[in-house]
C-alpha cells in the first residue's frame, strides 16, 4: 500500500549528518500518518551513498535515489518529487538545519486546508552578512514582485498536497519559487514558524554568489512568465531605445558636419561607448533567448533534469 506521506531529501556530501539525521526521522515517524523517505544522493563524493546504501537494509520505510552526478538541489529535489507515492509530500535539507521534530505542525496546517504549508525559519542560524542579509533583501524582493507573501522563500522545510505541484517544474535555484508557482496555479498557500540550527556537520555549499543567482533566476522566472509566447514584447523596448539613441547620435553628428562644418571622424570614445551598450545588450539578450529555449525544451519534452543510476531497495 502506497505511504499516505512522502518526506524527500537531498543530500550532496553529507555522510556526517546522514546517520543523525535517519535517527531523527525514525524519532518523528510514529507522531504521522504512514510515509516513506527518500533520500535523493546528488553526486556525493563522500561516504554518503554507501552509508545510504547500509541505511536501506536497517530502515524500512526509507527509500534512496542515487544520481549519475551532482545535478544541483532543484534537480535532486525534482528526482525526489518525481518518484514520491504519497499524497502529501514534505522537502527538507539533509543537513539537519532543518528540524524533522517540524514535520507534523506542517501537516497539520496543511490540514487545516491548505495546499502548500511552508516554513519560516524566524530564527536563522547562518552568518548574517554572507546568507541573511541578502536573504532578506531577496525576500522582501521577491514578496514585492510575485505578490506571494511568505517572509522566507528559501526555507527548504515544506509541505505540499500532490496536486499543488502538478506542473510546476524547477531548475536552478527554483526551488524556492515553489509557493509562487503553485499560487500562479491557484494554490492555498500557509506559512509557518520553523525551528533552524546551525549546521553541525560539513559546510554549506552555498555562499553570497547564490542570492545574485537567486535574484536573477527571479527575473528569469518572471521574464518567462511574462514573455514566454512574446519575446518581442520584451527585446522589443530596449532594441527600440537603443537604435533611437543611435539614430540621434547620427542625427547630432550628421548636423555637426553638415551644419557645423566639423569633422566627425576623431571620436573614438563615443564609438566604443556605443560599441560597449550594444554588446552588453546583444549579450543579455542572447543570455535570455537561450534560457527561454532551454526552458521550453525541458518543459515541452519532458525530458528530466537529472539523470539516475540507482533505486534502493
Ligand atoms: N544539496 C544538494 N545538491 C547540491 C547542493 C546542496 O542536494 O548541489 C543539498 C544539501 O545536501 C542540503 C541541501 O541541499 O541537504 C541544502 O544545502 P546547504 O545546506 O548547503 O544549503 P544552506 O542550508 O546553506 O542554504
Ligand atoms: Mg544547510
């Protein structure tokens, strides 16, 4: 009989957390409805697959996906997602930043009627400079943009009903838009306080670079959502602008000469200034173009993001 819950984690070189961390759950699973964990393997280089190898055999309701290769969180969480039996679905981090103890005050908000429940970690044990300020500019962007309002998008501690993730697929840093693509689907969505400690085993694989990258897959995300059938719409302002301001350079050069009678050729830097503009611009755009076809073969084709060599037992 299919587990009525299923709890997906990713683990990328956490062999030390690991053992603690199925101690806890073991701890956690009499307190909910049947369910199952998988334990998605994103390429570890560490002990952490044949630790979850031995893990199979001591826990029955654990399950353990091994990819080819590291494929990133969104990619390893999706792996996870996409072999999950149970109805209602719950992610968080192997690291154990994360409280498993959390689980069942989020099942039962989601049984209060909502579709997505996810956590708020009102106390985040990260250094400040590096991970939460920026997180909590990046949160208050992202609110302000999407019109979702949670306080804390990157809390990888969520439940779900199946049905609120039907087609929202992921990539990159994504998985913190899963509320936002889920509401654009009209789900009911609850936050709620979450417990979050330090990490006491190994280091985060994520440093100030992934807030920017964050920040831009937002961008990309609503480019995608606004543009996706009308990229003219989007390249079409700015190619505007700049062949305006181009002609109205011409324009004022052309009157110099003409008018003026000066020469117009000794003017390398306003050649390389629009030089400058116009390939950074060619740049942005091909960068856009080439996300927009990306994205469009992964959705269209249903090819999958990652690719998996084992399934335990
Ligand atoms: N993770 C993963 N693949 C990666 C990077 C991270 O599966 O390429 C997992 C990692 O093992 C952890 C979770 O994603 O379970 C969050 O990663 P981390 O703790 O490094 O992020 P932070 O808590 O610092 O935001
Ligand atoms: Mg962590």
């Amino acid at each position: 009989m299919d587990p009525e819950v299923s709890i997906v984690i990713p683990a990328y070189n956490e062999e030390e957390a690991l053992p603690h961390l199925l101690e806890r759950l073991a701890e956690i699973l009499p307190q909910i409805p049947p369910a199952e964990v998988l334990i998605v393997d994103d390429g570890s280089t560490d002990g952490t697959p044949e630790i979850l190898k031995d893990s199979v055999k001591r826990y029955p309701w654990l399950r353990v996906l091994i990819l080819r290769r590291n494929f990133g969180q969104s990619a390893a969480l999706t792996c996870g997602l996409d072999h999950a039996r149970g109805k209602i679905l719950v992610t968080l981090d192997a690291d154990l930043q994360n409280d498993p103890a959390d689980i069942p005050k989020l099942l039962d908000k989601l049984k209060e009627g909502y579709d997505l429940v996810s956590g708020w970690r009102k106390n985040r044990q990260d250094p400040f400079f590096t991970r939460k300020l920026p997180s909590r500019v990046a949160n208050a962007l992202i609110s302000r943009i999407t019109g979702v309002r949670l306080h804390d998008y990157g809390c990888t501690l969520k439940a779900y009903r199946r049905e609120a993730l039907q087609g929202v697929t992921i990539y990159g840093e994504l998985h913190r838009f899963i509320p936002v693509l889920a509401d654009l689907r009209g789900a009911r969505i609850a936050e709620v306080p979450v417990r979050h400690h330090p990490r006491r085993f190994g280091k985060s694989k994520y440093g100030l670079s992934r807030t920017y990258r964050v920040l831009l897959d937002l961008l990309l995300m609503f480019f995608f959502q606004r543009f996706a059938t009308r990229p003219l719409h989007f390249f079409g302002l700015p190619g505007g602008l700049l062949f305006g301001t181009g002609f109205l350079i011409e324009l004022y050069l052309s009157f110099l000469k003409i008018f003026g009678h000066q020469q117009i050729g000794h003017r390398p830097l306003l050649l390389l200034g629009v030089l400058l503009i116009l390939t950074g611009i060619n740049l942005v755009c091909t960068g856009l173009l080439a996300e927009l076809i990306m994205r469009a073969y992964y959705e269209g084709s249903g090819r999958r993001t990652y690719a998996l060599r084992e399934i335990l037992p």
